[in-house]
C-alpha cells in the first residue's frame, strides 16, 4: 500500500521551499541545505519505488538554480491521487 502524505504537509513543504527567495543574498546558498533536506522528507512521505526516484527529482530541482518555483511535493501528492484513483476504477 502507498503512503498518502496529507495535502496540508506537501503545500507546507512547498511553501518552506519558496521561503529560500526571501531571504536576500543567501537565497540561493540555503538550497545548498534544503535539497538533501527535502529529498529524505519526499522519500520518506512517499516511499516506495516512485518515493526514490521522486527524492531524486526533488533533490535535483531544488539543487538547480531557478528551479524552487516547481512545487514538487504537492504536484506528487496530486500526481498520487489521481493514479490511484485511477487503479481503483480499473
């Protein structure tokens, strides 16, 4: 069974995410922190196969400059719901 993160947790982590643009000058540098934060918090919400390679995405899109704006966590969370429900109907 997939794990279901509540969607009030992923637009949190999202947000936690943007907080790195208001803070000037180290903006950028906290991302150095928070990719590697972010990727263990998505694998361990997420799990499973699709948990891994999703940490890997996370990881990558918040490690690469100018790419905070993609709001990984609650695009999956989203992505989760409707395969699922998807499976169910099949």
């Amino acid at each position: 069974m997939e794990k279901r993160p509540p969607l009030i947790v992923c637009l949190l982590l999202d947000l936690f995410g943007y907080f790195s643009y208001s803070i000037p000058v180290l903006g950028e540098w906290t991302d150095i922190i928070w990719a590697p934060v972010a990727a263990a918090i998505y694998l361990h919400l997420f799990g499973s196969r699709r948990g891994w390679i999703g940490a890997f995405l996370t990881f990558t899109e918040e490690a690469l400059p100018g790419t905070d704006f993609i709001p990984s966590f609650t695009l999956s969370w989203i992505l989760q719901r409707v395969t699922s429900r998807q499976t169910v109907r099949a």
